[in-house]
C-alpha cells in the first residue's frame, strides 16, 4: 500500500494564483484498489483556509496525499464509487504512509470531515465518525483559534490599509494622466482579499 515508487509532484501554477495543473501522474495503491490521479488534474494541495496556514501550510509532507484527496473528492465520489467518509479515510492513510505526524493528521482529517458536511451527500455516514471528530475538534480548537483571530484583525486592517493606498495611488495616477496627458509608467492594481475559505 502506498503511492507508486517513483510517484512525484510534479506542477505547473494556474493563473488564478490557488490552483495547479498536475504534469503528471500520481498513483496510490489502497488495500483493494489503485488510483491514479490523472495528468492535468487541478489541485490547490490542501484547502486551508488563510488565517490557518500557520498551523498547516498548504503544502508539505502531506502534499502528494492533498492532491489524491483532492482527485477522490472530485472524481470517485462524484461518479459514486467512493463515499465521501471512505475519501478522507484514505486521505489519513496516505499521510500515515507519508509520515506525517500523528496529531497533525488527525486534525487534518477532523477539518476535511467538517468541509465534508459542505458537499453533496456529505451527512451520510458522518455520524459514524462524528465521536472523533468532535474529540479532535475540542483539542485542536484552543490551539488554532486564539491566534486565527488575530490574523484576521490583522488581515482585515492590512486589506484596509492596502485599499486606501491603492486609491491614493489611483487618484495621482488619473490626476497625473490628465496634468501630462500620458497614460501611466507603471499600473495600479486592486488589492483583493485573499481569505480562501
């Protein structure tokens, strides 16, 4: 079990700055059946929120198991053959088999169970699992909410910051526009919020 000798991440980045386009393939052998995560699949590794990448980055060693969740939620419980409960079950396996630290994966597992409530069909066996989740949810939450809401006060007040020097620098841009009646050297983007729930 595990994924295929000689598995790598390979991507490239897509131009809405979250997501990547896999240059190829990726395969993972469960107990009974092996998957195989399909060049030009997208992925934006693992979806944690912004104010939470502190405590777990998109990106590490849980990284080649990200993109099969990925893959499974997208693709096997879309056509049916995998449930939504048996997808983030593997995605667990797959971090222990990656040596991803027990506490973090667990957490990990307990957030994708949450997100699971947001899709499709995703209340259906999740009682089951429930028990944990909650008791991981209880233990995770002291650590991570103090210092997430700080980081979104202090996300909130730099977007805000941001925003009004943008429309500083719009303002001398247009004056200056109209004073030399040259478009302008550089160009002045608009700032978005980036909280990627």
């Amino acid at each position: 079990m595990g994924f295929d000798d000689g598995s790598e991440v390979d991507v490239k980045e897509l131009e809405d700055d979250t997501n990547w386009e896999l240059l190829r393939s990726l395969g993972y052998q469960g107990k009974q059946d092996h998957f195989v995560v399909p060049i030009k699949m997208h992925t934006d590794f693992a979806s944690v929120p912004r104010v939470f990448v502190w405590f777990l980055p998109r990106y590490g060693r849980y990284t080649k198991a990200a993109i099969l969740h990925d893959y499974l939620w997208r693709e096997k419980v879309v056509d049916g053959t995998l449930s939504l409960l048996d997808a983030d079950a593997l995605f667990r396996r797959a971090m222990r088999e990656l040596g991803v630290p027990f506490l973090r994966r667990w957490i990990m597992w307990a957030a994708v169970r949450w997100g699971a409530l947001l899709k499709k069909g995703g209340w259906s066996g999740w009682w089951k699992e429930s028990w944990r989740v909650l008791l991981i949810t209880a233990f995770a939450l002291p650590i991570v909410l103090p210092p997430g809401a700080v980081i979104v006060v202090a996300l909130l007040v730099f977007y805000v910051v941001e925003l009004a020097t943008w429309a500083y620098l719009k303002l001398v841009e247009v004056a200056g526009v109209r004073i030399r009646k040259q478009p302008p050297r550089k160009q002045v983007n608009l700032p978005k919020p980036g909280w990627k729930l």
